[in-house]
C-alpha cells in the first residue's frame, strides 16, 4: 500500500493506540474489511453467544464476567450491522 491508501479491518479485542508515528492495533482476531464474510460473522456470533451460555451457566461466575460476555455477544451484533451484513442478535 502506498502513501495514502487506507484499510479496513473488522477487528475484535484488544485496543488502538494513535499518536505521530502512526497507529498500532492489538488485536485478538483482525480480519480485513474484504474478507468479512456472513459466514464469518454467523460464526463470531455463536461464538460469543457460547460464551454467554457458559458463563450463565457457571456455578460461580467471576465477577462481571455475565456482564461482560453479554457485551461481546452485542458487539459483534453491532459490528455486523456496522459493516453491513445481517447480524440477528440470538436469545441470550
């Protein structure tokens, strides 16, 4: 890429720092913005509502951690409606 280009990432997790230099992405997954599938974002979905499902149904849930995988499922509800694809949120 050269000089001015720009890029798009669908990018879960983890933060962006911004300053002079330029930009720095941690990040759990980065999928470029091209090959953001339904398929893929069908599955990011299930993977966050899974979470959900188990931390529902932990004995002892550490703290936030309902809260928390509830946002994820949210997110990536969001996301897709962001980059628009067809994200259906799934019963939490």
């Amino acid at each position: 890429m050269g000089p001015g280009a720009t890029a798009e990432y669908v990018v879960t997790g983890g933060f962006a720092q911004i300053n002079s230099d330029g930009v720095t992405v941690l990040a759990e997954r980065a999928i470029a913005r091209t090959d953001m599938t339904q398929e893929l974002l069908d599955a990011m979905i299930a993977e966050a509502a899974s979470v959900h499902k188990a931390a529902k149904e932990a004995k002892e849930p550490a703290q936030g951690m309902l809260d928390d995988a509830a946002k994820l499922v949210a997110d990536m509800v969001a996301m897709g409606s962001e980059i628009g694809l067809s994200a259906s949120q799934p019963n939490l």
